[in-house]
C-alpha cells in the first residue's frame, strides 16, 4: 500500500470518526402518509420554498393537493424548483403560485403581505421556513445584523401582516422552523443588532431563540382565535444553509460523504413541519416544539414568558409595528 493511500485511509478514516461523534446517526421519522385529498382546498405558504426543507415540503403539500405559494427571494430559482416538484407530484395535484418576497427586506415584507391580501382568500397554513446560517456580518436592507433581521425579524412582521386572513381562515396553523442550536444563544438585549461584537455562530444561534420565544408570545396572544402555532427543530439536514461555513478544499469529498452517512436528506427533514402543517394529532396544539413528529423539551431559556414578551415588544418597535 503506497503511503499517500495509507495517509488518505488514516485521514478519511479519522474524519468518519469525528463525523460520527459529532452527529451521531439522527432519528429519522418515517416518512409520513396521508390521504391524497388532505390538503386539497387549502392555501399554505411556504417561505423559502426553492430548494431544501422548503422544496421538499412544497412537493409533499403539492401531492396532498394543496395551493403551495412558495414565497422566495429568488424567482428563478423558485421556477426551476417550482418545476421538479410539478414533475414529481404526478398527475393529480395541488396548485403552485411563485411569488417574491426577500426577508431582508422589510418592505418587500409588506410588498408581499399586501398581494396575498389581494389574491388569496384564505390563508391556511403559514410555515416560516426560509433561513440563513453563520454569514459574513452584513445587514439587512433596514439595517438589522442578517441572521436576526432574516430568521426572526422578517418572518415577525410576516405573520404580524398576515394574522388577519390567518384568523378568518381559522382553523388555521402556523409553523416556525427553529434549530436545536438555540441551545448555544441568548438574547442579547443590550446589543440585539451585534454592533459591538458579531459571532457569525452565536448570531445564529440567537435567532433560531428568538423563533422559540416568538412561538411561545404568539400562542398566548392566539388564544381562543382558532389559530396555532408550533416550532420545530428539523435536525442536521443536506441542504444549502451551510454554504457560509468554510471547509477546507481537501476535506470537502470526505465531508460531502460523511454527511450523506450522517445527515437526513431533505425529504426527512420536511417530515415534521408537514406533520404540523396537515395531521389532525396537533389540532387545536399551540405553543410547542417538535422534533422528529414528537413534542420536543426545551430548555428553560427558551420558554422563559418574560423575556418572550420583552423580545415580542422590541421586535414590533424593530419593524415599525409600536404605536
């Protein structure tokens, strides 16, 4: 055996090893069955929709006959993606309406808030999923640090602007997809907008936080409106988030076959927001975290009403929703 081999074979072998250790083989939930007809009448938008957890639930939602409007910042890529799930869904189906909508843009929030006004008549399931990970420090279009303006301040003001067609639809559901890496944040209060300090990790980690306390201040204020919402922690999924994370050229090969060992695939990481977007066990459920079709225990920082309430009034003054 030549060295080099050798070398690759200690080096792979010590990299599977690490990976293992590092994500443990996650729990899959099986993939989830529902009559063709479960959706078939419902209108469910999806942020995010164009590639990942978001296309692989908009195809399953497309199957169930569902009205998907796949709300994204890329047209064309929603189009091309519009177009695989179409060609996967078969022949019976649901409906697909692309439209745009940046979430670091919070007028292109209301830009879309006031077209689905416009065309939909019912607003059946509302699923925040769009997200960004670990980016370069950057801001948004108002000026808010990337991750916090896109993971909660867009999908804040979202589902403020369209709570009124959610009620009138009701029984109706929203869905905010968070990260078991909350566990690693706090809210920063004294500097939300990381001006003094950025870390790309904790900035993350804040945000997908600032999902969990927004979906526990939203469910009290949703009580008795016939409207629930839920979050859920997908787990370790192939996807595009992690383009902003650096790994060097040499262990790409290793690290795209680990993950294809260790991770859950798209499909897999749909399985719980469309377990909360369509299945009768969670009606009438509110204020919760799934993980893996299952009620997930969260920890104390993360159902603290307190400082729910004070993120809830920080983030409206944010948007320009205070009086």
């Amino acid at each position: 055996m030549s060295t080099a081999v050798l070398v690759a074979a200690v080096v792979g072998g010590g990299v599977l090893l690490l990976m293992r250790r590092l994500f443990p083989r996650q729990k899959v939930a099986k993939l989830l069955q529902y009559p063709a007809d479960t959706m078939r009448g419902k209108t469910v938008i999806v942020t995010g929709a164009n590639c990942g957890i978001g296309k692989a639930l908009a195809g399953e939602l497309l199957k169930l006959r569902a009205r998907v409007v796949m709300a994204c910042r890329d047209v064309g890529s929603a189009e091309e993606a519009a177009r695989d799930i179409k060609k996967q869904a078969g022949p019976e189906q649901g409906e697909v309406v692309i439209k745009h909508l940046d979430l670091a843009s919070l007028t292109s929030v209301r830009k879309f808030s006031e077209e689905i006004h416009e065309e939909e008549s019912r607003i059946d399931v509302l699923i925040n999923n769009a997200g960004i990970y670990q980016c370069p420090y950057t801001k948004t279009e108002e000026g808010f640090e990337m991750q916090l303006g896109v993971n909660h301040l867009g999908h804040f003001l979202l589902t403020h602007l369209l709570l009124d067609v959610l009620k009138s639809s009701a029984p109706s559901r929203i869905v905010v997809v968070s990260s078991k890496l909350y566990k690693y944040g706090q809210i920063n209060f004294d500097d939300l907008n990381s001006e003094s300090n950025y870390n790309k990790s904790f900035c993350y980690s804040q945000s997908k936080l600032a999902n969990l306390l927004f979906t526990l201040e939203l469910a009290r204020q949703l009580e008795d409106t016939g409207v629930t919402v839920n979050a859920l922690t997908p787990g370790i999924v192939r996807t595009r988030l992690g383009r902003h994370v650096q790994i060097p050229l040499l262990a790409k090969p290793l690290f795209y076959l680990a993950s294809l060992a260790f991770f859950k695939s798209p499909l897999e990481g749909a399985q719980t927001p469309l377990y909360l977007a369509c299945s009768p066990e969670v009606e009438g459920v509110s204020g919760k975290c799934f993980a893996n079709c299952e009620e997930e225990e969260l920890m104390a920082k993360a159902t603290d009403e307190q400082a729910a309430k004070k993120l809830w009034d920080i983030s409206r003054r944010m948007v320009g929703l205070a009086n």
